[in-house]
C-alpha cells in the first residue's frame, strides 16, 4: 500500500474510534474497507494489530480453528491489586478459553439455548414484554433504552438463571459496574472501585446460589452448571462464577442494545416500518437483518499460534486480527446497498452473533427477544416518532444507544 493511503486509512480509523462519530460509524468503515481492507494499527490496543473489515476476510478468520481467543486481551483489565476480582473473573470467561475447557463448559449450558428450549420461553418473555409496555402506555412516552430495552433481556436471562425478582435491582446496578469497568478505553479509579463491589457480589451471590442448587436442584441454568458435575468432573468455583457471569452480562447488554437500534432503524426507514406493519410474520426473519444492519459486539479478536495469510496480507504469529464485526456485515460484496435496512434480505451467514467456535450461545434466545419485543410494539402503538435525538454511548466494542427518547401517538 502507498505511504499516502496508509496515513489516509490511519485517520479514518482514528475516526472510528472517536466516541463522538458514533453516528457516522458505517460510513467510516467503508472507507477503510476501501482504502485498506486489511490495516495496521497500533493505537486500538496498544500494540500492533489488523483491522479486518471485508466480510470475506472476517468470516474466513473467525472460522479458522487455528485462530484462538486474544487471551492477552484480558491482561488489558490487569490494574493489580486495586482491579483482581473483575480480572479473575475475565480470566475464566468462556470467550476467553480454549478447547478442551471451552468445550467442556459450553456443552453443560448449550442444552438451555437451543430454538426449542427458547420457544418453551416465548410466553414469559411476551408476558414481560407486556409488562414493560403497559407502563409505557400509561406514560404516554418512552425513553426506550431505560423503559423498555434494557429491562427486558436482564429479566428474561436472571429468570432462566433462577434469580428471584427481588435481587433483580441488584443485579442490574452490579451488570452495569462490570460492563462500565469491561470497556478498556474508560478506566478511572471509581469505575474500578464499582468493578470491584460488582464482581465480588456476583462471586458471593452465584456461589450461594450453587450451593443451594448443589443440595437442591431446580431447572435453571445455575442447576444445569451443577448437575452434571459428577459425570464430566466438577466445574471450579471460578468456572461456575465466569460462566454465570457470562450469561448475565453477554445476555443482556447486546439484546438491549439491539431492541433500541431495531426501533431507531425502523424510524430511519419508514418503507421497512409499514411493511413489518401490515406483515407481522416477517417479524422473526426481520430480527437477523436488524442485528446484520447495526450491531452491538463491534469487535471479536483472534490471534495465531502461526502466521496467517488474510486478504492478501501476512499476519505473523501472535499478532491480533481484529475483526470488525459491523463492517463486515456493511460490505456490498456480500450484502448488496448494505446501507439500507431491509428486511425481505437473505441475511443467513451474517456476523452479528460473530461465527465458529464462539459462535453466540445465546442467539436464538436473542432473536426471540428482539422479535416479540419489537413486533409488541409496533402492534401496541400505531404511531410514534423520535422525540429529542437518539444518543450513543461512547463505547464502540459495544455499541448501543445511550438514549432512545420517543414521542407515542
Ligand atoms: C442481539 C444480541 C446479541 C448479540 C449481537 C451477540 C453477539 C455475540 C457475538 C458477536 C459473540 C462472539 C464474540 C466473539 O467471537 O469474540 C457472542 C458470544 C456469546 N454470546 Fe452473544 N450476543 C447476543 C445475545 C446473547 C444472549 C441473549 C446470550 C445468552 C444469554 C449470549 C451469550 C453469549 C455467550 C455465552 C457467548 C460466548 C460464546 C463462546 O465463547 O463460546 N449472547 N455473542
């Protein structure tokens, strides 16, 4: 690549990290893709690292089974001894492990995940939707992020894990501090303080909850953790506490973030709007092509033991490939106007839940919620409309709204 487009591809991606060009993401990306579809950075993590955003090369490097989890990724939450719950806790998270221990934990919750345990869900997860909606009706408006997207997916996910309603609040406060602590690019020292209270009382709670569960099982998640313990040999009590973690956190942030996209993407896109309208069937299929047009996980990273060749470039042994997961989705090589929400589009393959071996465990439950959550509403408010404009949260690992205000009737 000439010396001038390097520095052109260089400050274009300083633009997509800019927290305040959260709006104009897609765009960026698809000048990198153009410029540089393969970029060396140093400034994302601090050492060197390729940017992947064609879809190609980004599929072809999370499938490769030689390509594992950028475990050195979490030494970035190493601060020492002010930081260590929330950095033990990340060290067992099963987006962080390897075969034979990734395989062995994944395979003790999949049996929850599957689209079949999902639809035994679909009632409750309808009964909170209701829930959630009524108390919007009787506002008459709505700040969809508070009101509706974030409640909903940490109460279908703490009811699946056995949590009653009334440590509900906590939980939500807790899974708030560690995800404020998990983003790397805004570490201060309350926010790890805050980290540090979240992880411990997630420690404390969920290794109660298997002791309980050990002695009395139920059919909840924590239960299926436990069970099997005699057969393929017991989990650590870090593992159980990682893996409840993971569900927790990894469930709940994402489907929000989704619900309240899904809806600014609608408004965006009026046509698509009035088509789910008068077909509410399409609503299911509509939920991939949601996730395909903007994502949460931005960001899934991979290193080789050996060197890899991605589009066209070397990639030398322990060096990370950062994929970029929204990129990719945007490419016209595989979508084609891959600006335009569509929902009548083939989306199969995209990668929003990401691919291969962490493959999202939680995708079917995550269709059905963004599903019943948004065709709720349409179906429960013929007209709404943007209120004050929608604010992103800085984050671009995982991106979301900050703030969906919206105007009903
Ligand atoms: C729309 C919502 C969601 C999105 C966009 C999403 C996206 C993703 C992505 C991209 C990955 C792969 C990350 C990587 O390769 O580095 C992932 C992994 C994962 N997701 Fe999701 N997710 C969503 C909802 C959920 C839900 C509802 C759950 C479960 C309760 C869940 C549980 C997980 C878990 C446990 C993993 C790690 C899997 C492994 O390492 O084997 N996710 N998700």
């Amino acid at each position: 690549m000439s010396k001038p487009d390097e520095m052109a591809a260089a400050e274009v991606f300083a633009a997509i990290l800019d927290p305040t060009q959260r709006g104009d993401l897609y765009s960026h990306y698809h000048r990198l893709r153009d410029l540089a579809p393969v970029h060396a950075d140093e400034t994302l993590l601090g050492r060197r690292a390729w940017i992947v955003t064609r879809f190609a090369d980004a599929d072809r490097v999370l499938r490769d089974p030689d390509l594992h989890s950028d475990t050195s990724a979490i030494e970035l939450f190493d601060t020492g001894a002010s930081g260590r719950t929330f950095y033990e806790v990340m060290r067992k998270l099963l987006l962080y492990l390897d075969p034979p221990d990734h395989d062995r934990i994944r395979g003790l919750v999949t049996k929850a995940f599957t689209p079949r345990a999902v639809d035994a869900r679909r009632p409750r997860i309808q009964a909170e939707v209701d829930r959630l909606l009524d108390r919007v009706e009787d506002a008459g408006k709505a700040e969809l992020v508070a009101d509706f997207g974030y409640p909903l997916p940490i109460a279908v996910i703490c009811e699946m894990m056995g949590i009653p309603d009334s440590d509900r609040a906590t939980f939500l406060a807790w899974a708030h501090d560690f995800a404020r602590r998990g983003d790397v690019s805004a570490v201060t020292d309350e926010v790890i303080e805050r980290g540090e209270i979240a992880s411990a009382g997630f420690r404390d709670y969920f290794l109660d909850l298997a002791r309980s569960r050990r002695r009395n099982l139920g059919d909840d998640l924590i239960s299926a953790l436990v069970e099997v313990e005699d057969e393929t040999g017991r989990l650590s009590d870090e593992e159980v506490v990682s893996t409840c973690v993971i569900l927790l956190q990894a469930g709940h942030e994402t489907t929000a973030d989704l619900i309240s996209m899904a809806i600014r993407g609608l408004l965006l896109h009026p046509d698509q709007l009035a088509l789910l309208r008068a077909e509410p069937a399409r609503m299911a299929a509509a939920a991939d092509e949601f996730i395909r047009w903007d994502t949460s996980v931005q960001i899934s990273q991979r290193v080789g033991a050996h060197a890899v060749e991605v589009g066209g470039r070397t990639i030398p042994a322990g060096d990370v490939c950062v994929v970029m997961n929204g990129a990719a989705n945007r490419d016209p090589e595989r979508f084609p106007d891959p600006d335009r929400l569509d929902v009548e589009r083939e989306t199969t393959g995209h990668l929003g839940f990401g691919m291969g071996r962490h493959f999202c465990l939680g995708a079917s439950l995550a269709r059905a919620e963004i599903a019943t959550a948004v065709g709720t509403f349409l179906a429960r408010f013929p007209r709404f409309d943007f209120g004050e404009e929608p604010v992103f949260r800085p984050s671009l690992f995982l991106r979301g709204l900050a703030r969906l205000p919206i105007h009903l009737g």
